[in-house]
C-alpha cells in the first residue's frame, strides 16, 4: 500500500460540535477545486473510498467533508489531495492524516483515508505546587479541563504560559515538564491524562541596583523610592531582595515620579536591563534621562461657570512660581488614592455634578516656565432617579435604607456614596469587603441615574464557650450574642431560624458558673428608637452571687454569700453638627451589692449592703473606614464622664470625725455608752466599730471618673486589592476622683493596668486595661509610705502603636499579623503623675475574626521594665484574646 499524501503539523484546538457544525456547512456548498499534478502524479478515476483509523466522526460524514466522489478523475498525488489533508487539518480534530491507494485495475484507483483523531484530556494533574489554590488556577487558566483536545499547541502554551508565570513573580529559574499518559480503561478510549510537573526553584534576588545618568538624585536615594525592589543589605531584614517584575515596573514608575515631584516633567528611563549573575542573583542597571526643572506658570481655569477661579484656585492649590510637580498637578485633578481626597474632582462631583469633566492642559513652554488651563466641562446636576438594595436576604430593607444617605431625587454627592458604604460596613451585617456600590443607566442628557447597592450578609450571631480551671474549680462560660435580633419577632414560630432575625437589633446573654460562684446578664440595643431618627436605646441586666471559698479545704460555704444585682437603661443619639460622625450618650446604671455573714478585702463589714447610682455622659466621633474588623484609615473619639450624686453635700454626715466612738457604741434609755454585753463604756474606753464606719461610708457610693480614648487609622503602604500595611496610633487616660476628701475614693471602680485586658470576673466594678508584656493587673502604684501596692489605681495613662497587615479578609474568616509597642503606668493621686514614666512592652501577635465567634487572637509581649516583686525586665508574656473589641 503506497502512502500518498501525509502531514503531522500542529493542529489548533477547536470544539468537536464546531467541526460538525463546519461538515455540514461543507456539505451544503459544491466543492470545483482546481486539480494540478504533483511530482509524477497520474489522473485516476476514484473507486472505492475508505476510512480507517482511531476516529469517534461518523465515515460517512469525514468523506462528505473531503468533497472527493466515486467515479471522479483526479491527480494522485495531486494538488487536490493536499489541499484535502490541509482542509482536515484545520478541524484541529486530528493528529495524523494520510491518503493510501489501496487497490489499482486500470485508471481505477481505490483509495483509504488514514486519519487518528486528537485524544482528549481525561484529567489534568499539577505536581510541585503546594498550595490548592494555586493549582486550581493553573487548570483554569490554562483550560486543562476534562474533554479538551489534547494537541501539540497545548502542550506548548501551558508549558510556556507556566514558566512566564513564574518568571514574572521572580522565580527565573522556574522549569515546566508535560507529560501525557493513555488512559488504559477502555470505556475511555483515546484519552490520556496530564501530569505537569513545575519546579519553581528560587526567587533570584538582587544583588546590586545601579543608575546612570542620575545627577540630581543619588543611587542610594532613588533606590529608596524603590518601595518593593530592593538590593541585597545585611541590616535590613524586614523587607527581601527578592526580584518581582510587577513589583519592579511599580518601583520604575516610583523612580520618575520621585523627578517629578522636584520639576523634573521631563525625566525617564531610557534603558533598563537585568543581568544574571547566578542562579541566585541579578543585577539590575537603569539609565536615566533627567531633564530640566520646570516651574509653574499662568493658570488659567476654562469652563467654569459653578465656581469662581478663586474658588478653584483655593482647592487647587498651586500657584504661579512653585516647582513643577507632576504627581502632585494630577492628585489636584482628581487624587485616585483617596476617595474623600480634596481635588477639583470631587469639589464637583459632591456637589451633584457626575457629568463634569476635568483636565489638566499645558498651554505653553518658554524656557524653564510651563503654563496651564484647568479645563473644566460642567455637565448637568445629576440627580438619583431609583436608589435599589440586592442581597439581604436576611436583614430587613428598613434596617438597610434609614442608614443611606442618598435618595431617591436628591442630587448626586459622591460623599454621601462613600459615606453611606462606611455606615454599611460598619453595621457588621455585610461583608464590609465585597460593598460596592453600582451606578445604572446613567444618562447626561437627562442628568440621571440609578444607584444599586449590593450587600453580601455575613454571620451577625457570635457564640462564646469557654471551659477551664482556675480561682479553686471548674469556671464554665457560655455566651451567645445576636446582633442582627428582631424583638418583633419572637411570636412568629417561622421566624426562628434560630432566632428572629433582620432587625438589626442587638441582644446578648451570657452566664458563668463555678464551684462558688455564678453571675449572668442579659442585653438588649435598638438603634432606631421608633424607626425615625438614629436614637439608640440600651438596657442590661446583671446577677451575681459568690460565696466564701476556703482556698484550703477547696470547699464553697453556701451560708455565707455576697449577691450583686445592676441594671442599666441608655440613650444614645447621633449628631449632624459639627459633623455626623459624632454621637452622645447618656446612660443610667444601679447596682445593689448585698452582704450575708461575708468579709472581703472590699468591705470591712460582713453583713450589710451597699449601693451605686450613676450617670454616665459620653461624646464620641468615629469615622474609620467601612470594615470594623479591619480598619484601613480614619480615628475614633471617645470621651466619657461617669458620676454619683454627691451624697455628702447634703447628708449630714461629718466623714471627718466619722470614727468618733458616740457615733458607733451602743446607748443605754439614759444615754450611758454600752457594749454588745450591756455593759457601761467610758468614753475614753470606747473603741471604734471600723465595720460601721464602712457601713456608713459604702452606704452609697460617691465618686466621678472621666477616661479619654483617642485611636488613630493610617495606611502606610498598599500592596494590592486587600493589603494595607496600617498603623493603629492610640492614646489613652483615666481618671477617679472624690467629691468630700474626707469620704475619699472609694475602693470601687478603679483601673489595673497590665495583661490582656480582658474583663476578668470582678466584684467591684474595676476596669482592666491591656498592657501587654506584663501580668494581668500588675503594672500597680505602690503607696509611698508603706511601700505596700495599692487595691487599683486613681490615674492611668497607655501609649501605643500597633503595625497591622491582613492575611485575608475574607468572609468566613478575617486574619491579620501585627506588631506593637506600649507603654503605661497607674498611679494613686496626681502628686505621683508622670506621664513619661512608663512601663514599656513590644511584641507581635496575631487576630482572628470569625463570625460565629467573635475576635480570637494571641500575643507575645516582652516587658521591658520590672513589676513590684522582680528586680528586673519583667520578660516575654503570652495573652490570648477573647472577644475582645476590635
């Protein structure tokens, strides 16, 4: 058998129902090709006509494609044959395609048509990549699915798309293997699976960056503005020499705005080049072509009919006579780094005009000087047609429009558009992360426009269970808290899904127990009061019961028992002025504390009670930016001012002589000091009862402390969608003070500096305070002349910065890294105040933020300075963070 005609290229990949689509568009078009003889082709007339081979297309349909017909007379080989074999080739369905003359009488000539289709792929496997992710992206970009034709350019493309891949990330030594295994099983006939082995190798780093033709800035200070292309330096182990090329093409673009900013409008960078030394290092050198400085000249503004040229001037802020600066002229235009930036952009687009249009033209050069117009096309006032909310499919519409800021006919701000994202986020029923908003069917003819706003819910509920052992026993915790609660709900059986949700109330229950001990509490917030005005209403209700535990024994005495009872009710409104960020509190809250036959270091009586009434006043601004957990700008403002009525003013009661013996002995009907036996005292005999001097004193408390809280949000650096380098600025004091210095403060309500700063089970309304690198609650004043540590402090101070980059914001989980450093210190009275001598820690640790339950974390502290008791450095701490606020 004579083979005729063959070819083996590549063949481009197509879809099998495309090939047939294409038979029987060739079937339904006559095919008159010109026939020509090749080599020493001879004219045959076709007999038979076969077709073998490894083929899942029907033989009937192959011949019909082919055009050739029994009885035909043409050239073997020919000029129509070839062209035959081209056409099958083009399919891309094939692998080999051969003609053979299989039988000759006469000028009849019968011919086969060899054919092996492409195989396709069963399965596709990626080995020498650790992460899933990854290789499922490879697959996917790649089209490595199962059923796609497995050809020769497939192979090809991956195998060079990997390697580009990589080589792109810094890893230039990275090396790609394909091999393609039949599949035996016979239900799976002509299908091989892909096995694609990459060996990344390492990251190259640099070993030197140069620059030629620099004169104005040094080598060392442009490559400073190279913010993630860095060479090879012992001292600086925080940021790798590793070579990136996105990263690199970011830094040359830094380079020449770095010109820019100092008149160089002319800079650039004729040449790069990257040199390989080894397999490990690169060089890097980059030519540079300064320029001239320039200077600002005349700048004019065109178009503008809204605002005066001195308005504009005044936000612009650049005047005739200053230095070019490039980067800073295009931010004036419109500042893509800050959406709240101020630019001549948003001057107009927060005042309804979405339409307008601003650029920046140079009009003319002479010498050194640059002139300018700012021309400016106004457009119409574009006002909100249709305001839509998709994808709460568990909070309820009302919840979501009371807190938008745009409305149906108003006109456009696109202030009120980023506001009304943060106040999304900041509910903290909604992935903050996925909030954006879309605008519809714009129109500048008609100046209008639809704004949908899509939210993605996200858990609102938290569970907190906990277990372990400490203070004697077993101390078990359960704690379950609904942030998007619907009270209207709860006599709608359907609504329990667990419980009724979408209301965007809040309500929380918590209860702890152990072997002496249990308290519970239950909260409740609505934060539209009457669904009108942003007013919110609180309450709270708290139970405690303790009793005397003998440490030695390890036995709970059930008949001797303190009890605590607190309630509380707020309000709570947010403010317009001076902007809308701010809100005032104000709260209410008793507590009764009741002693039987129970002595504590608080109290030097054993039976009796004690009460405490307040008013708390807070004034808060917080304008963070949309997502809670993580933070990426803006501050927070706390200031509040918590007080009792100032019984002492008005009792009668001479604290100062309060342990004078007539006011605690016993009196006879004649008036005769007695004591518990009947006995008669003489006044220079009696002793002082100190339990009824506490008695007195605790009846009701009195006291009033102020705290101060200031938290600052700044981005540092961003390196991509989602990864902002931030820096947590905070400050923090507190203050508790005593109307009568005769009453004095009482031993209530104080703060105690050091640890994790959770809120441990307390018995007097005391306040922890985080420092870490220390002890919970060791960083204590010492009295002076005692030397002894006081029972909490009057007067506090914190200091503390904190590094912060996120490992996902996803949804399900929100992780980010973090670094500190702090400093505080308590003190007893002012006289002892220095706000510079600290207790200083640094450290690093870790967060995590689930919905379900809450803000988990841990770190690693290191107390530079001593406690009481130690002589030197307190040391590295470990603290695990529960729940804690953000």
């Amino acid at each position: 058998m004579e083979k005729l005609v063959s070819n083996s290229v590549n063949a481009f990949t197509i879809n099998r129902a495309l090939a047939l689509l294409a038979f029987i568009f060739t079937l339904s078009i006559p095919t008159q090709a010109q026939d020509l003889p090749l080599a020493n082709g001879e004219k045959y007339v076709i007999g038979d006509i076969t077709v073998t081979g490894n083929t899942s297309f029907n033989e009937q349909t192959i011949i019909a494609y082919t055009g050739l017909r029994e009885g035909e007379e043409i050239y073997i080989p020919g000029q129509r044959l070839s062209k035959i074999v081209q056409k099958l080739w083009d399919i891309g369905s094939f692998s080999d395609i051969n003609f053979y003359i299989t039988n000759v009488e006469g000028n009849v000539a019968d011919l086969e048509l060899e054919v092996q289709e492409v195989p396709q792929l069963a399965n596709a496997r990626i080995q020498g990549i650790k992460k899933k992710r990854e290789k499922e992206e490879l697959v996917s970009e790649n089209n490595l699915t199962t059923g796609t034709k497995v050809t020769e350019n497939l192979v090809t493309t991956t195998k060079n798309y990997i390697e580009n891949k990589y080589k792109k990330e810094g890893y230039l030594n990275t090396k790609v293997a394909i091999n393609t295994i039949p599949v035996e099983d016979s239900t799976n006939a002509n299908k091989v699976n892909m096995v694609v082995n990459v060996d990344r190798g390492d990251r190259v780093k640099i070993d030197e960056i140069e620059f030629t033709g620099n004169e104005e800035f040094s080598d060392a200070k442009l490559r400073r503005n190279m913010k993630n292309t860095k060479q090879k330096n012992l001292f600086r182990f925080w940021k790798r020499s590793k070579f990136v090329r996105d990263d690199y093409q970011e830094d040359k673009v830094s380079v020449i705005d770095k010109y820019k900013e100092s008149g160089f409008r002319d800079a650039r960078i004729v040449s790069d080049t990257l040199i390989k030394k080894d397999d490990g290092d690169i060089a890097l050198e980059l030519e540079v072509e300064e320029g001239d400085r320039y200077y600002i000249g005349d700048i004019e503004f065109i178009g503008n009919s809204v605002y005066t040229d001195e308005q504009l001037a005044r936000i612009f802020g650049i005047k005739k006579g200053d230095v070019y600066n490039g980067v800073l002229l295009d931010k004036r235009i419109m500042d893509n780094t800050k959406p709240d930036a101020q630019d001549l952009t948003n001057l107009y687009q927060n005042n309804g005009y979405l339409f307008s249009n601003i650029n920046l033209v140079e009009t003319n050069v002479e010498n050194d000087t640059i002139d300018f117009e700012v021309r400016i096309t106004e457009g119409k006032e574009a006002y909100f047609d249709e305001i839509r909310v998709t994808g709460n499919d568990r909070t309820k519409d009302h919840v979501i429009y009371r807190e938008l800021l745009t409305k149906p006919g108003q006109k456009y701000s696109k202030a009120n558009v980023i506001a009304t994202i943060r106040e999304l986020g900041q509910l903290g029923f909604f992935d903050a992360e996925q909030l954006e908003p879309q605008f519809i069917d714009p129109n500048p003819n008609t100046g209008t426009l639809d704004l949908e706003y899509s939210v993605v819910e996200s858990g609102a509920s938290q569970i907190e269970l906990q277990g372990g052992y400490g203070g004697g026993g077993f101390i078990g915790t359960l704690g379950l808290s609904f942030n998007n609660f619907s009270l209207s709900g709860i006599f709608d059986k359907d609504a329990y899904r667990p419980v009724p949700m979408g209301d965007g109330q809040s309500l929380s229950l918590r209860a702890q127990a152990s072997t002496y001990y249990q308290t519970y509490s239950l909260s409740f917030r609505e934060p539209w009061l009457g669904g009108v005005k942003p007013v919110s209403f609180s309450t709270s209700f708290s139970y405690t019961r303790q009793f005397l535990f003998d440490y030695v024994n390890r036995e709970a005495d059930k008949d001797r028992s303190f009890d605590i009872l607190g309630v509380s009710v707020g309000l709570a409104k947010r403010l317009s002025v001076p902007d809308r960020y701010m809100t005032v509190s104000h709260a209410v809250g008793f507590q009764r504390y009741e002693l039987n036959n129970y002595n504590t270091g608080l109290f030097t009586f054993g039976d009796g009670y004690s009460n405490n009434l307040t008013y708390t006043f807070g004034l808060t601004r917080d304008n963070t930016y949309t997502n809670p957990v993580f933070p990426i700008g803006g501050s927070q403002f706390r200031l509040t001012a918590k007080f009792t009525p100032p019984y002492s003013l008005w009792n009668g009661v001479d604290y100062e002589n309060l342990g004078e013996q007539r006011e605690f002995q016993l009196e006879d009907e004649n008036g005769n000091l007695i004591d518990q036996t009947g006995a008669r005292v003489s006044p220079e005999n009696a002793v002082p009862d100190q339990s009824k001097i506490d008695q007195e004193k605790f009846k009701w408390l009195e006291f009033y402390k102020v705290k101060f809280n200031g938290t600052w949000y700044t981005t540092l650096a961003n390196f991509g969608t989602n990864k902002n380098l931030v820096l947590r600025t905070n400050a923090e004091y507190g203050f508790l003070g005593a109307y009568n210095n005769d009453r004095g403060v009482p031993p209530f309500e104080r703060f105690y500096l050091g640890g994790d700063g959770l809120g441990a089970y307390s018995l007097d309304g005391r306040e922890t305070i985080q420092l870490r690198g220390y002890p919970n609650q060791s960083v204590v004043p010492i009295d002076r002349a005692t030397g002894a540590t006081d029972d909490g402090a009057t007067i506090y101070n914190k200091y503390s910065l904190e590094l912060r980059f996120p490992i996902t914001l996803k949804q399900s989980a929100s992780i980010y890294a973090l670094s500190f450093l702090e400093g505080g210190a308590s003190y007893d009275n002012f006289r002892d105040f220095n706000p510079f001598q600290l207790n200083r820690s640094a450290g690093a640790g870790i967060r995590i933020f689930m919905p379900m339950f809450g803000l988990l974390g841990i770190d690693f502290g290191y107390g530079f300075d001593p406690i009481v008791g130690q002589p030197g450095p307190n040391g590295w701490e470990t603290h695990f963070i529960l729940n804690q606020q953000f």
